[in-house]
C-alpha cells in the first residue's frame, strides 16, 4: 500500500495534466522488475516504445519521422 506522500505527489502530477502515456511511460521507467512486467501485461505498446526509445540515440525512433 501506499501512503499519504505518494497520493499527494500523485495529486500535483494530475494537476500538471500530463499525457497518460507519459504517465505510464515515467512509471515504466521507475519500476521494479515485477512492476515493469505488471505494466508489459496492461500497456504492452507503451512498454515497448519506453524500451526501444531507452536505447534510441536521443529517443528518436525510426518511427518520428524527419523534424526541423
């Protein structure tokens, strides 16, 4: 269980009104092996672009495209 500290960090990360995806993306990259792979199970997708941008040269995948 969590505690009080972490639902108000919780509260002042909603308020930000970041993306879910980011959301998930920064849970990904702060869990534990079993966390991680609870998060594979729910957000496969989301799992896998946090690996693949992990190990991309700047997080830039094939896949961004050309940006000016």
């Amino acid at each position: 269980m969590s505690g009080l500290f972490d639902y108000r960090v919780a509260t002042q990360l909603a308020a930000s009104d970041p993306p879910f995806d980011a959301l998930v993306m920064a849970a990904v990259m702060k869990a534990d092996s079993t966390n991680r792979a609870r998060l594979g199970v729910a957000f496969p997708e989301l799992v896998a672009e946090t690996t693949a941008r992990y190990v991309a040269a700047g997080g830039l995948l094939d896949t961004d495209g050309a940006r000016s």
